[in-house]
C-alpha cells in the first residue's frame, strides 16, 4: 500500500512540475461535474419497468402485514442469521 501511495506522489509531483497539474485535476473535476449532471437530470437513465402485478400484489401485502407486528423493546442477537446451519 505505501509502495502505490509513493508512486502515486511521484507521478502528482511529477505532473505539477511540468505544470500539467492544474489542467489534469480542472479535466477530472470537469468530467465529475458532467457525471454528475447526466445522474441528476437523468439523461443517461434506463427506460422504467413496471413491476409484474402479482409481484407488486404480494409486496404490497407482505408490507401490511409488517405493520400487524409489534416492534419489540431490543432483538435478541441469537435470532439472526447464522452461517453455519444456514439460517
């Protein structure tokens, strides 16, 4: 891990000497910025699908039903997922 934080300050070091620096850190913050926008006003998004009625049907319902459990005080922490009998 140093051996790549050492090259890496190299090459920084490296490219802000020859004065390169600022153009290589102002194109990466450009293209964030573009990512970013393309994200946000989602013009790079998949078309929508819907999802299958029964599918949505039964989410739905298994949704309601969690509202019919109380929500207890603490969990038990044997309760949960054990790896070995592949609960």
């Amino acid at each position: 891990m140093n051996i790549r934080r050492a090259g890496l300050a190299c090459v920084i070091g490296w490219a802000v000497s020859f004065g390169a620096g600022a153009v290589a850190l102002d194109a990466v913050g450009e293209r964030t910025r573009e990512a970013l926008a393309l994200q946000r006003d989602g013009r790079a998004a998949a078309p929508t699908r819907p999802m299958p009625e029964p599918a949505a049907k039964r989410s739905y319902e298994r949704y309601l039903e969690s509202f019919s459990h109380p929500i207890p005080e603490q969990f038990d922490r044997n309760d949960g997922f054990d790896v070995r009998d592949g609960r």
